[in-house]
C-alpha cells in the first residue's frame, strides 16, 4: 500500500512548480553545459564535465524525489479545515506552561515544514502531540532539553500562503 503524504494546496503547487522549473529549464541548461564541457577534450581531467555531470545527477535525482513526492501526496485545502480540534492546517496557538511565552505554529507535511517561518509538520513529535486537541487541552512534547508542557489557546484556519 502506498503510505500517503500530507501536502497543502499551496505546498503541491510549489513542488509542482520546482518540478517543472527542473524538468523544462535546470536539465536543459546543464545538457548544453555538457556538450561544451565535451567540446574541451579529454574528459578525465575536465573538471566542467564533471561538475557539470554531477549537477545533471542532483537535478535528476530531485525531479524522482518530487514526482514521488507529488503522486503519493493528498492534497488538503488549509482554509476549509475544521477548526473544532487541531488537525492538517490548522493554525494553533500555544502557551508553554514553563515561561508563559505564546508561540504559534500551522501544522503542515514535512515537505513544508520550516520553524523558522512557523509551521511544523504534522509527523513531528510536535505535531503528533498536538494532533485532536481542543481549545484548553495540555500536552507534552519531548525535546532535546527535556519534556515541555503546553496548553492549547487558540486553533484557526490556516491560510494558502
């Protein structure tokens, strides 16, 4: 069975975009880069040929990654996500019970996710934690400096940034 993977509108249509880019532009560019790199002579000690051979395996070894990435995806519309409990999407709002700080996180597939711009991925240990709760429901989450506590303050839509 295929083990299906959550990905936002927005998300698939960036993949999707990356692919083409990579398929369309990136291969074609480093094919040329190979022909002129040939046109040197000796390939065992042309260091374009071979930079641009190994630029032609990451290329296609990301275009494999995404075209597995987007045929095993299912596609969820963040905005119209209930927002009754915490799940795909959603935008949470939690206070961490040690210092009173209030962090927001939306909680997208792991190809999205990035801290930094406040969105986790719902496979995390994070996101399984946070996974069904409720407004004013508590949980923990092992981290690296130890267990932390949270209680949930808010759960919104998430929007198709």
């Amino acid at each position: 069975m295929i083990e299906r993977v959550p990905l936002s509108k927005a998300g698939h249509a960036r993949l999707r975009s990356e692919l083409i880019r990579l398929e369309r532009k990136d291969r074609m560019e480093v094919i040329k880069s190979i022909e002129v790199a040939r046109e040197h002579g000796d390939l065992k000690e042309n260091a374009e040929y071979h930079a641009a051979k190994e630029r032609q395996g990451h290329i296609e070894g990301r275009i494999i990654e995404l075209k597995d990435k987007l045929g095993r995806a299912e596609v969820i519309d963040c905005s119209a996500v209930p927002c009754d409990r915490i799940v795909f999407g959603t935008v949470v709002t939690l206070e961490d019970l040690d210092n009173g700080q209030e962090i927001i996180y939306q909680l997208l597939g792991p190809e999205e996710s990035d801290v930094k711009k406040g969105s986790i991925s719902v496979l995390s240990p994070w996101g399984r934690a946070m996974i069904g709760k409720n407004i004013g429901d508590e949980f923990e989450v092992k981290t690296p400096s130890g267990v932390r506590q949270f209680e949930v303050l808010d759960i919104r839509s998430g929007s198709e940034a």
